[in-house]
C-alpha cells in the first residue's frame, strides 16, 4: 500500500506498516484506514487519545445511523487491529459486536 510520503503521519505510517507486515490485502488497508480516520474525526482528536468509552460511544452513533452488520464488523475490527497491534494496547477485550 503507498501513500504520498509528505500526507502520511507517523501514527498513520506505523499503521500501514503493521497491516503490510501482517499480508493485509490492499483493499483491507483502505477499508482499515478509513475507518481509524472516521472515528477519529468523530471525535474530531487523534485516535490514540481516545479510549473505550469513546469506542462504543462511536459503535452506538453507527448503528443509530443504521450501519450495516458487515460495515459495523469491520469498522471494529479495524479498531481493534489499531490499539491492539498499532498501539500495542491490550485493553480492548469489551470491544466487540453484537447481532
């Protein structure tokens, strides 16, 4: 995945590298991305300065906003794969969907 050098931030950058280590496809990166960047710009701060209530208050929003099973899956797998893996934080065990 290439992103213009000069547009990618360090947090953004470490994300990437994490998802290419890991053999994500190409269209997972993108989807994994835009979601990381919704949920930031939600809360209008940089993803890792928000915590887990932030999280679900952000799963509640989607869904008030009737969001898709699929989308709302990914959107919280892409979470999870950024504080798990891109911040190496071990506190999203309640971060999880429902049917």
């Amino acid at each position: 995945m290439t992103d213009a050098p000069a547009a990618v931030g360090p947090l953004r950058r470490r994300m990437i590298d994490d998802m290419t280590l890991r053999n994500l496809s190409p269209a997972t990166q993108r989807s994994y991305l835009h979601a990381v960047t919704k949920f930031s710009r939600y809360f209008g701060r940089s993803p890792d300065r928000l915590g887990l209530e932030d999280m679900r208050a952000f799963q509640m929003y989607l869904v008030s906003q009737g969001i898709s099973w699929p989308a709302l899956n990914q959107t919280v797998c892409a979470l999870r794969f950024f504080y798990g893996v891109t911040l190496d934080r071990q506190l999203l065990g309640i971060l999880r969907t429902w049917r």
